[in-house]
C-alpha cells in the first residue's frame, strides 16, 4: 500500500505446496521486507501478509489448474510498469482497527449465533452505535448460558440482561444444581418469556423438580426440554411426567437419571381422564430405568410421537398382556437398550404398537433369548411391514475364566433370503482383552461394502470409512451375505492370553463362515493375525486398522512357516489399510493377501505420493497380479495429484489402460 492507500497484489503473499511429500515452492515476493533484504520486522509484516491472504480469498476468484499454471509462468517475469512495487516498509497509520466493521449484518448475526447471549451484551453493548442496534434489534433472539460465579453475578445476568430481553429470548441453559436452585428461588419465569423455546437443566434436585416445573409450565411456546436429575433411591417418578405431559406446547422432552443413582421403582402410570388435553411431544428420551408396561403407560399419552428412545427397560413387568393397542400414526423411529433377561416383552411390547415404524434399534445387555430368526422375521412381518433400518445388538461379557454357553451360531440364522433381501446383515465383535463380543444385525448403510448401481459409481461408507466400486447392480443383489467378524485390543495381549482367546472362539471360527475382518493389530503381533486368517478360511475382506512396525528381514525369519501356510488358502480379495506409517506395512499386505482385487489405504503426510503408487504398482504386478482398483484417501487431494500420477504410470507403463480420478479426498485409479 502506497501513500495515497492503494493496494498492488504482485504474489498471494507466502508459499505454497504444490502436493503432499514434495517440497515447498512459491514467488520471490514472501512478504515487503525481503525485497530490500530487510530482517523480518514483526507484527507489522505479519499484518501485512494477512492482508494480501483476504485479498487472495475473498475477491479474487479461483482459478483452474491451466490458471494457475499460466499464473505462475506470468508472475516469473519482470513487472513491465515499473511505477506500481511493493512497499519495502509497512505503513502503520493506513491499518484500520475498525476493520470489523466491513462484515455483514448477516454475517455477524452467523458469528453471535455461536456465542453465548450474556457474553455477547457484556462485549458488544456499548462498542458503538452499530453494535447496540444489532444486539437490541427484535428479530435477534438469544441463547444463554448461566454460568455465574457468584449469587451476586446470577441477579445482575438476571436484572441487566435476561429481565430486559425476555420477549427476545429463545433458550436457557443451566450447568449446576446450585445456580438452578439461586435462580429459581429469585428470579421469575412467566408468560412474558413469549419466545423462549429451549430450557437445558443439569443436575435438578428431586426435592425441588416439582417447583421448577410449575414456572416452566407457565412458558407458552417452550417446545424442548432437556433435564437431568439426582434423585433418591426409591424416588417416584410418576408426578413429574404427569408435570411434563400437561406442558402446552412442549414437543422434545429427555429426562436423564444417573445409573449409580437409579430409583428402584419408579413406579410410572399416567391414567387416562375423560377430556384429557393433547399432549404435543414428538420426541421422547426415557435416559432412566423402567419396564415395559411404564413406558407404554408414557406413550399412550403422546399421540403425536415420532422418535422414541428408552436408554434402559431394567425390570420385567407382566401388567403388558392386559393392555390394548396404541394408535401412533406418526411414530417412525424406535431405540430401546434392554438391561433384563426376560420373556419375550420386547415382542409383546411391538405388538401394542401400530405405528409406520421405519427404523428399529435394539439393544440387549448379557441376553441370549432373542437372538432368533425365526421370531423376528415373524414380527417384522407382522408388525413392522414399514421397517426400512433395522439395529439389532446381543452383547455377553465374561471373563476369561468363566464358561461361555453363547451360541455363536445364531448369526448363521441371519443370511436367509428374508434378511439379504433387505440388505440386513450379521457382525461379530469380539474384544481380545475384557472378553466382551457383540452379535449384531444391522442395515445395509452400516455395511462394509456397499454394492454400486454401475460399475464407475464409487459407493461411500459413512460409519466405516470402506470405500469399494463393484460391477454387481444392487437390484439383482442376491448373494447370500455371510457375517462379518470385528476385532477389537485394547492392550498388549500376552501370548498366553492370545492362545486362550484363540482356543475359546475357535469353535465359531469353523461353525461361521465369516467373510470380512476388521482388525486393529496395532497391539497385536503378527503372529497372532496370521493364526486369526488361518482360523477364517472364506474371508473375501479385510479391513485393518493398524500394523504394529514390521522389520521384512524378521518377519520372513521368525513367521516364515505360518506366513508360507496362510498364504495357500488365503481367498482376500478387498483390503483396507489404515492409519500407514511405514511402507513395510504395505508390502506385508501386498505380500500376504496375493488374490487382492480392491486395494484402499490411508496415505500418510509423510510418504511421497509418487513413491508410494509406484512401489504398490510393481509390488503388484509380482505379489498380487489381479489388483485392478486402487483407492487412495489423500487428505487434500486435487488435480494436479492426478496429472502427477497420471505421468507417472504413463511414463513408467506401470500399467497399461487405467482410468484416474479424484474424489473429494480420495483418488482412485482402476485397470480398464
């Protein structure tokens, strides 16, 4: 900037990295000061550069690569007008400190919405005249925290800010039971808080709940309701969700108990009276103990209920049998954690319901009654003929010397033509350390590998991060899916304890034919992999999440025999790496699964991008010659990584057709 303040933009002000593992490049002009060859002076050059990266961001455009490389080329040259430089010295009195100003209403009204309402008054109010009609503007409504350190400072929150703004506030939230108590015993909620829509209470005491819920209650628009408490042991329950379901235009309510402090019996029963109100709750978490008949006792006083969550169904209840069916027209979603081994009260349970449910979670804790094909094929198609995802978890811990009478064999009833048509599938998780395994069903969206519509789509995974491409349509889908098995270490397994786990589940190893392995082995030798594949001879995949440090000149001494017999009946053909930091992890990879067709790995920051695919490409074409896709998770992945490479196999013919593409942060190149 001249000393008439006109800005010249000769370079974007730093350097650049062209990609990932390469050097750093960039333009002689870093910044005023080196022109001259000055020292680095400071702030004041710091600012400077700043600004040049808002000018780079915000009005200039972005360009292509063709752009940017014709950019680069015309920047190399000499400057034809030699009146317009760069200052060597940077013009302190021309910085303005009110440069906030130039953002947007808008923009700013985005920034407070993130902040809490009395931080914002206390900051803003008096800055200038702008700031003050912003804060005060009726249309900008507030959220705020209570979090004061004293008494004192809750009454002037109180007095200053919330008193004055309640026809503007939209939510309040409180973090101690002290501070709820304070403020509930001096302060007013009432009809006049006309906007306030959101209440968050932690920490309630069971004595005081009833006085709290008779001023909220006064709230004409208070839609959501989040609240925990501490309760005695044998605490009554029943009085307060009467409370909450009287409340006029409340449609989220969650009530949370701490498990050490659970009451035993909560004893909930809300009878039905003659002109009874509406209720208006569409969302519903039960965060406590109860049974059944309790919460169907809640439900039916919630016509208008959508999404349905209850934490823990702890006590068995035989009062269900005698009831009659809810009508539920809008409730779509289902979660349930049941903590008790019972009759089948979860099957009773469903059929009181008729409701379009579309998606089901079930979770049982150290329950072996109902992991049966057969009963829940017949409810699903009974009384769930709307089900479109479908949850189910078994979990069983012991320890490792107690007998365990969990038939793993179960999961098998789950690939009949009943489940694969859905797309619903049987996992195995088993914990190597604490002994806990989980059989689960779940959705074809929390799969492993999802089939492709046409051969070109890449499909992606949100929960597992599996990326695959697959010529198989998903319309003519009928393969019998066979489940996966999930291994999970959370220490350093000694050997022993390692031959002990593998003893135990050897059994289900042979009586289920898993087909994918998802494996973290970052504290499990590579001993102890090997002898897990050979114990799972139909694997198709394999996922694996971490490799400890492998040295290739030990390995092929020390595993040799059992590395030599793995690979004869090794049928992988999909693999994912994870969490790479050397390239003798990928080389065992490519090494041990020789059939492997789908290869995806995270690259790492440190390993050269070219490096790496050249190594893979000729480790291939020796090890495993039927590799033909390739996905590489590139965090900043661009096109001119893709020229890059593109080069690279062309030049090099590491291979002959191939197609290359770049994704979001992947890259995937795939033989024609």
């Amino acid at each position: 900037m001249d000393e008439n303040e006109q800005c010249y933009l000769a370079d974007f002000g730093t350097a650049k990295e062209t990609y990932l593992n390469s050097t750093v490049v960039g333009t002689f002009p870093l910044a005023p000061e080196i022109q001259p060859n000055s020292l680095y002076d400071g702030t004041a050059a710091d600012i400077y550069s700043f600004g040049i990266f808002l000018y780079e961001m915000l009005p200039k455009p972005h360009y292509d690569l063709p752009s940017i490389a014709s950019t680069a080329k015309n920047m190399s040259q000499p400057l034809v007008n030699q009146t317009k430089r760069l200052p060597s010295t940077f013009i302190e009195e021309n910085v303005s400190i009110t440069c906030i100003e130039h953002l947007s209403n808008e923009l700013l009204y985005e920034v407070f919405d993130y902040l809490d309402g009395c931080e914002i008054y206390r900051v803003f109010c008096n800055l200038n005249s702008r700031f003050q009609y912003l804060i005060t503007c009726l249309s900008f409504l507030l959220k705020i925290k209570i979090r004061p350190r004293t008494q004192s400072e809750l009454m002037q929150s109180y007095e200053n800010i919330i008193l004055p703004n309640r026809h503007r506030l939209l939510s309040l939230s409180f973090e101690e039971t002290k501070v709820i108590n304070d403020f509930f015993e001096n302060c007013i909620l009432d009809s006049s808080f006309n906007r306030l829509q959101s209440i968050v209470l932690k920490d309630v005491e069971a004595h005081n709940s009833l006085f709290v819920f008779s001023c909220l209650k006064l709230l004409p628009h208070l839609v959501s309701l989040t609240m925990s408490m501490t309760i005695p042991w044998f605490y009554n329950l029943n009085h307060i969700y009467r409370t909450i379901l009287s409340f006029p235009a409340l449609k989220y309510n969650k009530l949370s108990l701490p498990p050490i402090s659970q009451c035993n019996n909560p004893n909930i029963f809300i009878p039905v009276t003659i002109n009874e109100k509406l209720n208006t709750i569409e969302y519903l978490v039960i965060d406590h103990h109860c049974a059944f008949f309790e919460l169907y006792s809640l439900i039916y006083h919630t016509p208008q209920l959508r999404y349905l969550i209850c934490r823990r169904i702890l006590k068995r209840s035989d009062r269900l049998a005698n009831e009659k069916p809810i009508m539920l027209p809008n409730l779509t979603h289902i979660s349930i954690d049941i903590c008790v081994k019972s009759p089948d009260h979860l099957g009773l349970f469903m059929t009181k319901l008729f409701a379009p449910v579309q998606a089901l979670r079930i979770k049982y804790h150290r329950n072996t009654d109902h992991l049966d094909d057969n009963g829940w094929e017949q409810l699903i198609r009974t009384n769930l003929p709307y089900l479109r995802r479908f949850h189910y978890e078994n979990h069983q811990c012991f320890s490792r010397y107690e007998e365990n009478d969990f038939d793993y064999t179960k999961i098998n009833q789950f690939t009949s033509s009943f489940w694969v048509k859905r797309q619903w599938y049987g996992k195995l998780v088993l914990n190597m350390h604490n002994i806990c395994d989980c059989c689960s069903i779940f959705s074809h969206d929390s799969a492993w590998f999802i089939v492709s519509k046409h051969p070109e789509i890449v499909s992606y995974s949100n929960k597992n991060n599996i990326i695959m491409s697959n010529s198989q349509p998903m319309n003519n889908f009928s393969t019998q899916f066979v489940p996966p098995i999930v291994f999970r270490s959370n220490d350093n397994p000694t050997k022993r304890e390692n031959q002990f786990f593998l003893d135990k589940f050897k059994s289900a190893f042979v009586d289920i034919h898993f087909t994918h392995l998802n494996i973290n082995c970052k504290n499990i030798c590579i001993n102890m992999l090997l002898k897990i594949i050979q114990l799972l001879p139909y694997l198709n995949s394999l996922k694996v999440s971490a490799l400890p440090i492998i040295q290739l000149d030990l390995l092929f001494s020390n595993h040799g025999k059992i590395l030599s017999s793995t690979l004869i009946n090794n049928k992988i053909t999909e693999v994912s790496l994870e969490n790479v930091n050397h390239i003798e992890q990928v080389y065992f990879i490519l090494y041990l699964c020789h059939r492997m067709q789908y290869f995806q790995l995270d690259v790492p920051k440190d390993i050269d991008l070219n490096v790496l695919v050249r190594f893979i490409l000729k480790e291939s074409a020796i090890n495993t010659r039927s590799l033909n896709s390739l996905y590489l998770s590139i965090p900043n992945a661009n096109e001119y990584m893709i020229d890059q490479l593109q080069k690279l196999i062309t030049s090099e013919k590491l291979l002959l057709n191939f197609n290359i593409k770049c994704i979001c942060n992947n890259i995937f190149v795939k033989c024609c």
